[in-house]
C-alpha cells in the first residue's frame, strides 16, 4: 500500500493535469443519460475481437467490455485488482496464486469461475486463434509446449477450485501482472458463447466488463451499462462510439454538442487551451518522439556522433514554435509520466557548440551525410525532422530526409535497411518494457530497433527483470536508461502531450498516459445540463 | 440487343481475372509485413508469434499457390478472411456498401439534376446573366477542393446554424446525406453543366435544327427533340466516365465526414496490407466500372438508334 502511494505521488508530481474540476468535481453522481464519443482512430469500426485485432478504436471499445483478473489504473497505470480481489506472489516470483471476487457475473448471466480463466488464456495462446497478443502469457510454464500442439493444455495454469488460480511461470519476470492487464492481454470469456457464436463472436463480444453491446455498426456502437457489474458503476445508461478520423470532424461535433469528449488535435491546441480553458485534460502520454540511428553501420559507432545529433537540435524552440505546446521536449528515453522516470537525468540541452565540436572529433570536421526515413505524420514523421533540419544543418549534419508509407516504412526498419528514421515509440504502460526493448537479446522486430547493444545496460536490465520490489527495480530501470542516455542509439526528440476536452456537463475524466481515449466510463457521469442526460 | 449485353457480360471475366492477378501480384511485392503491421500503434511483436500468425495466414506459401488458393475460394464465394480484423471480407464489404451505394446515389442524383438544368439553362440562354452566373459557379465547383466545401459546409450548416448533424451516416437519413453528396458532387455537377452546355450551343447550330425550325415546329419541340436530344450523347459519355472517379473521390469525402464507405475501408486496408480486404474491394470497384459501361452503352443505344445499329452489324 505505501508503494503504491509512492508512485501516486511521484505521479502527481509528473503529471501535468490542468482541469482538476473534472476529477475533484464535489457534486453529487447523477446516475443515467447517454455518452457520446469519438473513436479518433479510424473512420469506422470493424470488430470487437479484443486478442485478435490491435487497431485502437476497437481496443478503446472493447475494454469497456472485457475484463481480466488485474487491470491498469488509469491513471497510475499500476495493476490494480480487478476480478481476482487479491493475490498472492510467492518468494522466488515464479507462482502467483489468484483469489477470485464471488458473484462476478458474465452478460449472459453465468458466473465467472477460475475455469472460465483458464479457457480464456488457452484461447488467447492457442495458434489457431492468431491473437496479436498472445505473447503475452509467453513466460508461463508450459506456454511453449502448448502453442507447438505438444500438449492440449498449459500446464503452468491450474484450477484450484472455483475461485482459485494458480499461475506457475517458467522463468521470472517481475512484472507478469502488467502482461496480465494489458489491454487484450487476459480477458475472460465465456467457452459456450465463444463457441456457440463463432465467428460472430467478433461482433458479439459476451464477457463480463462494465459495460455489455447492445449494437454493433461500421458507423457506431452502442453500449449499456451492466446492471450486475461486480464494482461501483455505471452510473450512465449507454455510451456510444462513433468514428471519427479526421479532427475537423471531431471538432464541428464536439463545438454542435454532438460529441461530449474528444481528443484534441495539434492545429486545434492553441485555440482550445483560451475556449475551454477549463475543461481540458492533459497527460504526457507513454510515447515518445525519437530519430533512429542503425547501430550496425560503421558510421553510427562512435557516439560522438549520436551525442552530437542531440546536442544540435534546440528541442525546446521546436516544441514551442512547431508543435505549439502539445509536446514536451524530452529528456530520456522514458516518459516522464511514468513511475521509471528519472527527474535527475540530464538529458542533452541544445548545445550547438558542443554538438559542432564532438562531430569535429570524431572526424567529420566537413560534415556528416545521414539519410532519415519517416512517414509523412506531422508530429512524429518527415515534418517533424525537416522542422530540426536547420540545426542539424548548423552543427554540420546534412540531411537527406525521405517520406515512405508507414507499411514500407517499418518493414525497413525491422529489418535495419535504413541509416535512420523518425518515428513515435512505446505505449506500454509497464515500466521496464520502454528500456528493456533494447537489450542485445531482443531482435529488431521485437522492439530493438536500432539492433542497439550495451553489455552493461544489459547486465542491468537482467536484475531489474529479477527484482520484485518495485522501488529497487525502478532504480535499475532509471541506471539502465542513463547508460542507454549516454550512449544514445537515439536522438530524443519529444514526449507526446495528449489532450482531452469535455463539456463541462462530464464528470470523472482522469488523465490516462497509456492512451487518453482509454478513459474509465464505469466511473463517469454526466450531470442535467447534458442534451442527453435523460436518455 | 440482349445479344449485345450478352458479349459485353462474357468480357467481364477475363477483365476481372486479369485485374485480380495484377493486384495479387503488386500486393504482395510491395514491402510492407502484413502480420507486424496488423500490430497498429504499438509496433513491435516477438518473431515467434509473427511466425505464427504468417503460419496460420499462410503467408509463407509462394505467391502462386497462395494465388491458387484464393482463387478457387473466391470461385467458391468466399472472399477470404480479413487478417486485420478476422473478419470474412464479404461482411466487411456488406457492411459498408449501403453507405457507398447511398453517397454515390446522393451526389449522382444532385450532380446530374443540378448540371442538366444549369447546362440547358445556359445553353439556350447564351450570354444571359443567367448563363454567366452559372457558369462561374462551374468553374467554381470544379477548382474548389471538396474537403474544403465539405469543412465550409460543416461549419455554417452545423456549428453555425444546427440545422444539420455534422458527420456521420445515422443509419441512413436524409439529414445526413445532405453535405456529404453535395460535397462529393459539387465537381460532378460543375463538369455536367458545362458539357451540357457546350453541346447545346453546338447542337443549336446544326443544319436539322434550322430544318426544324423552318418546318414551322414550336421553339419547345425543337428544343427538345431536336436540340436536347441530340446533346445528350457527349453528356451521357461524361456522366458515365465521371461516376466511376466519383467512386474514387469517396475517400476524401468519407474521411471528412466520418462516412463508413468501401473508400476508406480499402485505404485503411493498403496501408495495414491487409491482403484479401483490398482484393475485395478492388475486385468490387473493377466490377462497378464493368456495369456502368455496360449501362452507359445501353443508354446510348437508347438515346441514338444508330450505336443500335452498328453494334448490330458487328
């Protein structure tokens, strides 16, 4: 408990939350009326199959309608208890025993049992059903043998009785609870409607979340509220999602009162932040903004290089002029509205003399040819290095900057065809993950981009994955990122700001880093002045 | 003439076999992993389970037989499986035709009522205030981006007025299709306006027209069987070419106004490569192409008995 309370506060203290009206609102829940949302990803729907899909809009839809035994506090992004009410994590990190909430109910009506767990985690393994997310339960025991059909189950996963389930994995990982809460990563399903439905399982989701379907359409769906939900909630009757590509869509919807939230773009920032003041959201999300180097080429060995490409650029200017606000300039690798930052790291300050200087050294007193590749995204794509082209040109770096589809963009990447690129990483709320995707060990694909390797981060890294104690191994994690800091395979650009706005008539938003469209509607509540509030 | 379409029918298949091999063989040249970019925003995935999933598409086979393979499904009915979402093809493309079908029909139906009677009015009025009016707004309607009458339309007619929902498909009412045809037609429109008029003013001069009008025919019927008549073959040339670009020009309109149409579920799909989707929808687009020649040549055998004839004789 007093670690989590740590991390509440160091979070406080990182999160940059401007409307504390929406949070701290002291009226009283009015239960009833309906939500309208924008699902800004895309200009439809297309399923709701949570494990077999990564496109956002479905995945912002759907955890509203799955869960699983932990899940990520929105805000602190730590598991949280959710259908297992506690566990237990035994001394050496290798079994984790959960205890199961009685009474927990399915939309169908059946009980969830640990049985139904253990059917849901083969389902999301099982090969057959390709999930996206499968990888996800990879360290527990047995795992391996299960997915190569050498046995029907996976061992490691026992049924102790109803509301008991043992989970026995095969090497450590201390942070398999964030595996379990990710989005898609452990939900439960009831077998007989997964099979009695099908295919149509798609778009008939049955789980036991907050909210259940009531329609389905490319063009909307619609939610209601759960009456049996095991917590406190929903206070509103439904909520409907509509998709909404573009930001001038979401914004003529949002200012008709159409819409009652909506992510705000960068166009639409400035004039946002003086309008509605005061109902805006803003969180630094878990991505950053960073320029690639490919560490298998000769040029990018030294570091002074890398160094002096970080040195060059004045992050700040760019951040203020270019992305008007809705960035942060960053410091690391790690975003700093997550429990591993590290507010003592110095990071590279823009530094024109030094970055001309250290080029010098490394002997390219006449300049240093590198080709970039990027997509044609504004924030984290060709434009956004062509903004820090002037600088990088001053410090002596000549920039050959080429925009390709992000489909042949990142199949250059993964497989290290390419000087340099440009692009927006990470997401994952697990505070290892952002540093521990670049150990020698893990290949381009994977996560390594820049096939980046540091025998001593590695060496780091290896007892941050071993600690349990969650204060020791955010240590670990922030002594790796200064050697990987050090030693750039990266040029940090910016974190993502992302903002949401409301209408003052919505109460409980809260500033979700993991993706700020992932917002908890079971917490929600729309007070009389919505145009909806009684339907 | 059932003869006629009956040989026109039979060339349909060879189009669509030549078409679908083509995109077969482009779509999986170009670069781009189709298993690691279902993965979306978080982008990365471990190897095995990448390995898996190509496995269980079976991406691994060579191009051939996975040709093979999906052509004797295809002749079949089954369309493939989307690897995106999971989702059978077929349900995908079902479930975003009426949205299509009722846009194009919206922006048709605007375009080429509103381009006939601009076009005639100015054609018989040459050089009236009318016909300069109108023909400035063609040139007008023809320069103007549509994503930018469509945001100009937004804003006045639901953030200034209210009197329209600002996006969306609700289900299929009026109200909604209301900007996005006129968006997508505005173009449309201008162009029909001023072919119509320009083969009025041609047909106007023709030698039967002054043959009429000396008979002593009212200046109606000449105006109608003689001049109008007589225009509405390049007219009906270009309604039948432009409605196919109409087609293309959805995904704009569809992007502005959150319109759920087969447009944007083929862009979104090239870019995921997500294979069986955008055969789907090509091979659906290629095959509209196919019937509205087929239907622009049956009108034209209509409108002018001749093309009746010589397609006969051949």
């Amino acid at each position: 408990m007093m670690k989590k309370k740590c991390n509440a506060l160091l979070l406080i203290l990182t999160l940059t939350v401007f409307s504390a009206g929406n949070i701290f609102a002291a009226d009283a829940i009015r239960k009833g009326g309906t939500l309208v949302v924008p699902a800004p990803y895309g200009n439809a729907f297309t399923t709701l199959d949570i494990i077999r899909t990564a496109e956002l809009n479905t995945m912002m839809v759907a955890e509203n309608i799955f869960e699983g035994l932990v899940e990520y506090d929105n805000v602190t992004s730590i598991p949280e208890p959710a259908i297992a009410e506690k566990w237990d994590i035994s001394a050496d990190n290798m079994v984790y025993t959960f205890f199961l909430h009685k009474g927990v109910k399915f939309h169908h009506g059946r009980e969830v049992t640990a049985q139904d767990f253990k059917y849901s985690f083969e389902r999301l393994a099982n090969p057959d059903t390709g999930a996206y997310n499968a990888a996800t339960l990879k360290n527990i025991k047995g795992y391996e043998a299960f997915v190569n059909k050498e046995s029907d189950q996976i061992k490691g996963i026992t049924v102790i009785d109803d509301y008991t389930l043992r989970i026995e994995l095969g090497k450590p990982d201390a942070e398999f609870l964030y595996q379990l809460a990710v989005v898609g990563g452990g939900d439960v399903v009831p077998k007989e409607e997964v099979e009695r439905l099908g295919r149509d399982f798609t778009i008939k989701p049955v789980a036991a979340g907050p909210f259940k379907l009531k329609s389905f359409s490319g063009n909307e769906v619609v939610l209601e509220a759960f009456e049996d939900y095991y917590k406190k909630g929903p206070y509103i009757d439904s909520i409907v999602f509509r998709p909404m590509g573009e930001s001038i869509t979401r914004q003529a919807a949002f200012e008709s009162e159409e819409i009652d939230i909506s992510n705000v773009s960068t166009t639409q920032y400035e004039s946002y932040s003086k309008r509605y003041k005061d109902q805006m959201i803003e969180v630094a999300e878990f991505y950053i903004r960073l320029i690639g180097f490919n560490m298998a080429m000769e040029k990018f060995q030294d570091k002074r290089v890398r160094q002096a490409f970080n040195y060059a650029v004045d992050k700040e200017l760019i951040v203020e002029k270019y992305y008007r606000n809705k960035a942060y300039p960053a410091v690391g690798r790690i975003p700093t509205s997550m429990a591993s930052f590290n507010p003592t790291l110095a990071g590279y300050s823009y530094n024109p003399e030094k970055a001309k200087a250290l080029l010098k050294e490394a002997g390219y007193e006449n300049g240093f040819e590198i080709e970039i590749i990027g997509s044609e995204a504004s924030t984290y794509g060709i434009p956004a290095v062509e903004a820090a082209m002037p600088y990088l040109a001053k410090a002596g770096f000549k920039v050959k900057a080429v925009t390709l589809d992000e489909g042949t963009l990142w199949d250059r990447i993964v497989k290290g065809e390419y000087e340099a690129f440009i692009s927006s990483l990470g997401g994952e709320p697990s505070p290892t993950t952002h540093i521990g995707r670049n150990t020698s060990d893990v290949s381009r694909g994977g996560g390594n981009y820049t096939a980046y390797s540091n025998p001593a981060m590695d060496e780091i890294m290896a007892m941050a994955n071993k600690e349990t104690d969650t204060e020791k191994r955010m240590q670990f994690v922030m002594a790796a990122e200064s050697l990987f800091v050090e030693d750039p395979p990266y040029f940090f650009y910016n974190y993502n700001k992302a903002v949401l706005v409301s209408h003052p008539w919505v109460h409980g938003l809260v500033p979700t880093p993991a993706e700020i469209m992932y917002q908890p509607f079971e917490k929600v509540w729309i007070d009389s002045d919505s145009p909806r509030a009684e339907n | 003439m059932s003869r006629i379409i009956l040989k026109k029918l039979l060339y349909f298949i060879p189009t669509l076999l030549a078409a679908s091999l083509i995109l077969f063989v482009l779509l999986s040249l170009i670069p781009g992993e189709t298993a690691f970019l279902s993965g979306s925003k978080r982008k990365s995935m471990d190897v095995e389970t990448m390995e898996r999933i190509r496995i269980k598409w079976g991406l691994n086979d060579p191009i051939p037989i996975r040709y093979a393979k999906y052509m004797r499904n295809l002749l079949t009915g089954d369309m493939g499986i989307s690897f995106r979402t999971n989702r059978k093809v077929f349900q995908l493309i079902k479930e975003r035709l009426p949205a299509t079908l009722f846009l194009v029909g919206g922006a048709m139906l605007f375009a080429v009522t509103g381009g006939l009677i601009l076009g005639a009015v100015s054609g018989i009025k040459e050089g009236s205030a009318i016909d300069i009016a109108s023909m400035l707004g063609a040139v007008a309607g023809i320069s103007i981006p549509n994503f930018w009458l469509g945001m100009m339309l937004m804003y006045f007619f639901s953030v200034k007025l209210g009197w329209l929902p600002s996006s969306g498909y609700g289900g299929g009412s009026l109200q909604y299709l209301i900007m996005p045809s006129i968006t997508l037609g505005a173009a449309y429109m201008a162009l029909i306006a001023r072919v119509t008029r320009a083969s009025i003013l041609d047909a106007k001069n023709f030698l039967y027209v002054q043959t009429a009008r000396s008979k002593g025919l009212s200046e109606n019927v000449v105006r109608m069987k003689h001049i109008f008549r007589n225009a509405m073959i390049p007219v009906v040339t270009v309604i039948g070419l432009q409605l196919g670009s109409l087609l293309a020009y959805t995904v704009v309109v569809e992007k502005v106004f959150a319109w759920p149409g087969i447009g944007l579920l083929l862009v979104n799909s090239i870019f995921r490569r997500d294979v069986p989707v955008v055969q789907g929808c090509v091979l659906f687009i290629v095959f509209s192409f196919l019937v509205i020649n087929l239907l622009v040549d049956i009108l034209y055998m209509y409108i002018d008995p001749r093309i009746k004839y010589e397609a006969n004789r051949l």
